[in-house]
C-alpha cells in the first residue's frame, strides 16, 4: 500500500512539473520569432544579391562533421574550447561545425578533378561555437561564407575585399562607418625570419598579435612571458613593419584605389587572425570606432585543400556572422521595418459567412494577393483589431448581408473608407 501511494505521489510530482515547466532555451541559443526572422531573411536576400552579382555559387556542407576534420587545422581555440564535441551513438567522436572552411576544403578536395576552377562559392547557415555569450557572440549564429579557391592571383584578394566593400555598401554603411583591416601573414613571417626567430614559435607570436589590442604595456610583457616568447623582439618586429607592407598588400591597395574603394582599408600588422590555415592576406572588417567586435574575418589558405586529400590548390575567403551586423545595422537605423506577409484579412462575420469566406479567399489567392482568413464569431470589432495588428492595408468584411448579396465590404483600414462592392470591384479597388 505504501508502495502505491508513493507511486502515486511521485506520478502526480511529475505530473505537477509536467504542467508547470517552464523550459528556457539554452544560453547562447537565440528563439527567432517572426520579426527577428525577418531580420536573417533580410541579410540573406543582400547576401545572395551580391554574391549573384559577382557570380558566386551557393552549396553547403553538413552541420556535423567527423572531429578530426577539425583537429589541427583549424584553431586550438576553436577546437579545444570552443566545438561542440560529442560521441554518437556508434562511438565517433563527432562535431557540431564551428566553421565552414575546412568542410569546405573537403569538398574541393572530394571533387577537384571534375570541377572547373577558379571555384567561386558562397553559404550562408548555422554554426555553433561553445562561447561565453555576450553582445554580438553567441553559441549558435548565422555565418555568411564567401570563398575563391584555385585563384593564386592577387585578384582574387580584390574582388573578395570588392565584394564586401559593395555589400556593406548596399546595407547602408559607409567608409566612415566601416574599416577593413588588411595585414600579410607571410610578411610577418619573414620579419620574425629575419629577427632570428624559428618557425616553431610562429603559432605563438601570432596568439601574442591577435590578443595585443586587447592588453595594456604590461600586460603585454606578461602574456608574452606566459607564452614563452620574447616580448621585445616581437614589439621591435612591430615597430619596423607598421610603416612597411609586403608587394602583395601594395598591390591590393593599388588596385582597390583605381576603384576608389581604398579608403575602406587600413593596414595593421597585429591582424593574424586566430587560424592555422591562413597562410597569406588576412584582414578583419570592424565598425571604425571599434565599438563592437569584428563584423567578418577571412584570409587566404594555401595549403588547405591538399592537407584534406586534394592536390595543392590555394582558396581565399571570409566569414561573417550575423549578430555583430545586425545589432550595428539596429544601432545605426538601417534595418526595414518588420511587416508580416498578407496586406488583405477577409473576417467572417460569423460561422455562416465562412463558406464564402473560403471562396473569396481562393479567388483572391489565385490573383496573386496574399490573404489572412479570421473567424470573428459575432465580434467584427475583434477582426479588425486583428487586421489592423497584421499591418494588413485592407479589411474584406463577410457577413449575412454579403453572403445573400454575394458581395463583400471592403475597408481600408489607412484611410477608414469603406465601400460594398462585387468580388471583382474588390480585386480592383485592393490592387489599386
Ligand atoms: P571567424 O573569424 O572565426 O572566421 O568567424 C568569422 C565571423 O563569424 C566573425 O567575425 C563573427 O562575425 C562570426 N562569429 C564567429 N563566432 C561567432 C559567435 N560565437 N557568435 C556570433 N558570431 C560569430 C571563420 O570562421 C573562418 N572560417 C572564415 C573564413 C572563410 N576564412 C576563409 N574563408
């Protein structure tokens, strides 16, 4: 009998809870109601603008990749700290993926015999990164990919850096809103070379670069120290080479001038990006006053494709999230106003208009129009506050009178004006 009620009591517990539960989503995860929907939909849309533009193709690749794709080739950060990392069920140690690029690479490699190159490609989906969350960085976001691979030329650098420049543009923002930081990973090496230093301690210098921004002077020195590198050499390294830039950099900033597009950029010898693969041009795009973190980062890999598999074949590209861009797209008022779809809300009056409600719908549909249906039950006043909370345009008011006379009232709800009129007479007056 115990037994029983404790059953019982512990059933009516989990019911209880089961009633009242209120489950949160996970932190760092985002709910997307409509109106922020309609804010993704919106990047994507200038997104595909302007990747057709410069005839971009879209793919993409799976949300989970086996780890190893990961592991060594793209960041420590990123693998160690920051992958979603689980086994599945079949023991494989599996990734959610933080980053396209080395699936990416994969698939270059999977295909480089049949494919024609240069390879232009651009994806836009979701990533996970287990980040602290704060403003603009999430645990799962929205990247935009936009990649050139077997194109070695220093075009290539120009017409990515030329496709972001118009799409930013295209967005509303300006040189004065916005700078490209443009540095060359390859020069700093040869500087490091030529200041004594060996290629070992590389990876470490540029963890020292990507976080010296962020560091006062003596902090500085103690993260050098922490990192076992020497401060002093590498400061003297930075000292030399603000005022100098590798031919490559020269050039992509010559041709972008005839473009008149060079006031965009900004070269600065502390931007190495945090990623293995960049072997050459790397920049990061930032709002100039540095208010928020980086909109987009990318580089040029040289060595990618043909560590996964494929014949060398050099790629260059970049990444951009959506969460830094739209809060300064908010910030900054160049975001549309959400609207829902349907401008025309046909109300049934009550339950025996709504035969005729259906067909006036239909007929309307056909025509192309977009169209909410709303049962009023008796309450036409509660159908036209609803029709008014859709932002729709017009109010098609259906009740006995309408369906005796097979006509329709139609309201416009911006000017209050309302008139009874044939279905057809409808069409003409809406599509006015
Ligand atoms: P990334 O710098 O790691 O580069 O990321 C690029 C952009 O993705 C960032 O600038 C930021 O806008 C966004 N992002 C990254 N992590 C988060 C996060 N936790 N929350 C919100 N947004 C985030 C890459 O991923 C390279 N694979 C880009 C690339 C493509 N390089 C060459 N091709």
């Amino acid at each position: 009998m115990r037994g029983v009620i404790l059953f019982l009591s512990s059933q009516l517990t989990y019911t209880n809870i089961m009633n009242s539960m209120n489950i949160q989503s996970l932190r760092g995860f985002r709910d997307f109601y409509p109106e922020d929907q309609f804010k993704i939909n919106y990047l994507r849309n200038k997104i595909a603008e302007v990747c057709n533009l410069f005839g971009y193709e879209e793919f993409e690749g799976p949300a989970l990749e086996p780890f190893e794709l990961y592991a060594a080739k793209s960041s420590d950060e990123i693998v160690t700290e920051q992958a979603f990392v689980f086994e599945d069920r079949g023991g494989e140690k599996i990734a959610l993926r933080p980053e396209l690029t080395p699936t990416l690479a994969r698939m270059i490699a999977a295909k480089q015999g049949s494919m024609a190159f240069p390879a232009r490609l651009w994806s836009f989906g979701r990533f996970w990164r287990y980040e602290r969350p704060q403003k603009g960085r999430g645990r799962e976001f929205y990247q935009w990919n936009c990649d050139i691979l077997g194109n070695d030329s220093v075009q290539a650098e120009v017409e990515i850096l030329e496709i972001i420049i118009r799409f930013l543009s295209n967005l509303g923002l300006t040189r004065d809103d916005i700078v490209i930081e443009l540095n060359d990973r390859q020069f700093i090496n040869d500087q490091l070379v030529a200041l004594g230093l060996s290629e070992n301690t590389f990876s470490k210098v540029f963890k020292y670069l990507d976080k010296r921004d962020k560091l006062d002077p003596n902090e500085r020195a103690e993260y050098a120290k922490s990192l076992e590198i020497d401060h002093q050499t590498i400061e003297t390294m930075i000292t030399q080479s603000t005022n100098t830039m590798s031919d490559r950099m020269k050039e992509i900033i010559s041709r972008l001038k005839a473009q008149e597009l060079d006031s965009w950029i900004q070269p600065n010898v502390a931007i190495v990006r945090g990623f293995t693969y960049y072997t050459g041009i790397v920049f990061e795009v930032s709002d100039r006053e540095k208010k928020y973190r980086a909109l987009l980062g990318g580089g040029r890999y040289g060595n990618l494709v043909e560590q996964l598999g494929g014949k060398p074949l050099s790629g260059i590209g970049f990444g951009m999230g959506d969460m830094v861009l739209l809060n300064y797209l908010q910030e900054k008022g160049l975001l549309p106003a959400y609207a829902p779809p349907a401008n025309i809300c046909i109300i049934a009056i009550n339950d025996e208009a709504l035969a005729f409600t259906q067909t006036i719908a239909e007929t309307f549909r056909q025509t192309g129009l977009a169209v909410l249906t709303y049962e009023a039950k008796g309450n036409v006043g509660k159908g036209l506050k609803f029709a008014d909370t859709k932002q729709c345009r017009f109010a098609v008011v259906i009740g006995q009178n309408e369906v005796t006379e097979q006509k329709l009232t139609v309201k416009n709800l911006e000017t209050g004006k309302q008139d009874l009129v044939s279905p057809e007479q409808a069409l003409t007056l809406i599509k006015k």
